[in-house]
C-alpha cells in the first residue's frame, strides 16, 4: 500500500484551506506580515503540492505599513470555487479588515479587494442552495453577503461556538446532503488546539454538535505532531474525505520549540452515524488513490527568469526600486532601504525553513554594500552573516541584545554566505531544537565562523503565528547576488 508523509506542505504554512475542481486540488495559506501574501498551491492528489503563485501579488491588493508588527498582517484564508469563479477570502489584521477576492483561473490575475463589514478574523464562504453567499467568522457567527459589493444583507447572527474551549475560530461552513456542516477549531492554536463539528438543517442553526467531539485534537499527547487544528474538508474526485489542518513538530528540551512554524498536514476523514471522523494526525499514513508527483523547484535560483519565484517573499512590501532581475541580468541585486534589519522598512528577499535539517547558500557580490544572508523570525529575533567593509561577521539579534559573535577578513571578491542548519537528535537537559552553523567561503577556502543555538528563532521564544525564513539582504549600498540554493539535509 502505497503512504505519504506529514507534513504534506512542510515548513511556515499554517491554516491551510483547501477546495477541489474536477481532479484538481487548490490550497491556501496564512501568510501573516510577508508580501506578496496567501500562497497559492495546486495538486492533483492531496499529497503533491506545488506553488503557482500568491493571491495578493500587487500593492493594490496587499498594504502593510510599517506599522503593522510581525505576525499581523493576513490571517487565516479560505478559498473556493463557486459558479465558475475562483474566491479567496481572508482577513488582514491590523490593516484594513475582511476582503474578499476573485479570479477565474487560479493562476490569477486576482482582483482588487472588496471589503466586507464584519467583525472578526477567519472568514469562510459558503452557498446554499437558493445561491446565496454565507460568510462565517471567528467568534464564532454568519452573515449573508452580497460577494459583489461586499454588502452585509443579514446578520451577523450568533452560531455554535464549540465545546467552551477558549478561542473558537476557524470556521468552515458546508452542505453536505440534508444537513449543514460547521467544523470549528477551537483551544487556541497551540498545544491546547483542536477541531469540533456540529451540524444544522441551515446556516441559521439551531446547531447540534457531534457526540464524539473533539473531531481531531493531540492535547495532552506525546505524540510528534503537535498543535493540530484549523482544518478543512475535501472529497476527493473517487468520493473519499480527507481534512488538511495545521500543526507544528517541536524539537529540544522541555517545553520543546517548533522553528519551522505551523505547517499543513493530511488526515483521512471517514463518516458514520451521520459525522465525519478521523484519527490522529500521523506522520505516515495510507495515501489516496491517486498519485500524481510533481517538480519541485530546483535547489538552486540562478535568478534567470524574469520574475522572482513565487516562494520568494518579504516583510511587508517589496518596492519596485529595491530589487532588480534586469540591471544585471543573471544575478538579483537588491538596494537598501532601511539601515537594519532590526527595524521595519529594510530590503530582504527570503524562502521559508521547510527542513529541520537543511542547507542555505548564496553568492554574494558585495561592493561597497553592507550586506548578507538572515535567518529571520522577526525584527528582533535574527542571526545574520554580514559582509562590509571587507569583514565577513555573524551578528545575533535575540530580543533586546545584539551581539557581533564571530568575524573574519574576506577578499572584495564575490564570497559564499552558508548556514547549515543541524536538529538535535537526542536532547538532553538545556538543548535546543538545532543548530545553526554559519561559514564564509572564498577563493583560499571556507572558514567556519559560528555556531548558534536555534531556540532562540523559535516562536516559543519570541512568540507569535509565523516560522523562520532564510533570505539575502541589504542595508546599505546596493549588492549582486548570483545564486541562492537551498536543500534539505540528511542528518
């Protein structure tokens, strides 16, 4: 029998939702302060996924100031297709509130916002049978809307709100036969999170939840996976059932700490007595019938296209005059905006961690530039490999403390940033989840320059929804990159 692995979507993915046509599948994430914003997924299988693009590609669809902090931004989208129309709807917190957006191809182009007045995050879209338009929020309560204009023609009204567990969110509404279905995760997105059903003869209720709530919850488990809920139902085209939900792989010493955020897994969902049912969220389980593999994208971006990749993003905007395929073709040279990395408004271009055990590389051209490769959580927690001045050095930036930890001569020569990062494997008292071993390489070899311990880009740490990303910066001049690579590991 054939298996798959969990994660299904490794790496910073959190609150993934899901929708099929015909055979094929589209999700979407979370995508928090980052831009361009709601990555964008396909598959034929459930288990393949690979990114086709971002929904909120263009400033006019995505505007976060530099005063919306890390981990505001887009929150948890839901898409679906719906009398021939892609939609997206989604929240963005701290920054304008409920949109909604449409596109007839997945590939886009995705149309500009229409705003929605409600309150709340976690929007869902579903239609009844009369072809009107329902939106459920966190909170949890639904309105119907009219998806054109946004405009709220009934509600909000109150809905089941879970079991009393804190934070009910995350709902998904859908018409399954003679009843409506609401899935709700609730218990707070951390090692307390959950999923709960109830089910209703229409969206206004009155609500019956299932008698074996929670639907899937590892609370209290020793199990690996850890955190699971924010889930979302699929029938696949061969009428079996399947939820993809978020969850997290802590690493280390008690309390353990999860640096690749909350990613997206595949759970089977089987029905009986009328309610969907699943077991835990395994990191091995018995695939689906179809099998379709698919491409990933190369370990190394000569950056010789004449777009940047869709898994390439940056905290909150990324200005036209900051970056450039075409000034020297062949390399991406990026131009400072802000001094430090340690403050909104600088120029960096990244990939999210998705391996516990990976390597990241990049030729650096550096110039006059200051310069180098991060590894970003947020604005105060980073570990950088700078390049300036003809000083190669590694700079630690945990909270309030900045620390230059190591450094060494480099030649003005182009020069080779690496981090390799190392999981802890049999953690005793005091490890950390990884290590992240930072070197320089030039013309008269490599020299190992530093050694960090990876608890502290963690969200245990630092706090917050997001995951590490790794990515090439500039804070002062202007630098060439000719090549970034990233690959996974065998430990």
């Amino acid at each position: 029998m054939r298996t798959y692995d969990n994660p299904v979507i490794p790496g910073f993915h959190p609150d993934p939702s899901v929708c099929r046509v015909g055979d094929d599948y589209y999700l979407v994430c979370s995508s928090f302060e980052y831009f361009p914003g709601v990555p964008l997924f396909h598959s034929r299988d459930l288990v393949h996924w690979r990114q086709i693009g971002n929904v909120l590609d263009r400033p006019g669809q995505l505007d976060l100031p530099d005063d919306v902090p890390a981990s505001a931004g887009i929150y948890a989208p839901t898409i679906r297709h719906h009398d021939g129309l892609f939609h997206v709807v989604t929240t963005s917190a701290g920054a304008g509130g409920t949109f909604l957006v449409t596109a007839e191809r997945p590939e886009g182009p995705w149309s500009d916002p229409v705003w929605i007045d409600l309150p709340g995050i976690d929007p869902d879209l579903a239609w009844d049978e009369d072809g009107a338009c329902w939106v459920a929020m966190a909170g949890v309560s639904v309105a119907r809307i009219d998806p054109r204009t946004g405009r709220v023609l009934e509600g909000p009204l109150p809905m089941w709100s879970g079991t009393g567990l804190r934070d009910p969110e995350a709902p998904h509404l859908y018409r399954i036969g003679d009843w409506w279905y609401l899935l709700l995760a609730e218990g707070g997105t951390a090692v307390g999170h959950g999923v709960s059903v109830a089910r209703a003869r229409s969206p206004r209720g009155p609500w019956e939840p299932a008698p074996g709530n929670p639907l899937v919850s590892h609370r209290g488990t020793g199990l690996p996976i850890q955190c699971t809920g924010h889930g979302d139902l699929v029938q696949a085209a061969d009428g079996t059932w399947w939820m993809v939900l978020l969850g997290t792989r802590p690493r280390g010493w008690f309390p353990e700490f999860h640096v690749l955020g909350r990613e997206t897994f595949l759970v089977p969902v089987e029905w009986a007595d009328g309610w969907p049912r699943t077991g835990p969220v395994q990191e091995r389980h018995p695939a689906p019938a179809a099998w379709a593999p698919v491409e990933q994208p190369p370990v190394r971006d000569d950056f010789a296209d004449p777009a940047l990749a869709p898994h390439w993003i940056s905290p909150r905007r990324r200005p036209e005059g900051c970056w450039s395929l075409t000034e020297r073709p062949g390399r991406l040279t990026l131009t400072a905006t802000g001094d430090s990395l340690d403050r909104p408004g600088h120029t960096f271009v990244g990939r999210r961690q998705q391996h516990h055990d990976c390597r990241a590389a990049a030729s650096l051209e550096p110039g006059a530039a200051r310069a180098g490769l991060s590894v970003r959580l947020d604005e105060a927690h980073h570990y950088d490999l700078e390049v300036s001045g003809g000083v190669a050095a590694v700079i630690a930036r945990i909270g309030p403390l900045r620390q230059r930890v190591a450094e060494h001569p480099v030649p003005a020569d182009p020069v080779t940033l690496a981090v390799e990062i190392r999981a802890t494997r049999d953690p005793g008292k005091q490890h950390g989840p990884d290590t992240l071993v930072f070197s320089v390489g030039t013309g008269e070899g490599t020299v190992r320059l530093a050694e960090l311990d990876g608890r502290y880009l963690s969200t245990e740490v630092a706090a917050g929804f997001t995951g590490r990303v790794i990515g090439m910066y500039v804070t002062e001049g202007r630098a060439a990159f000719d090549w970034f690579e990233y690959a996974p590991t065998t430990p």
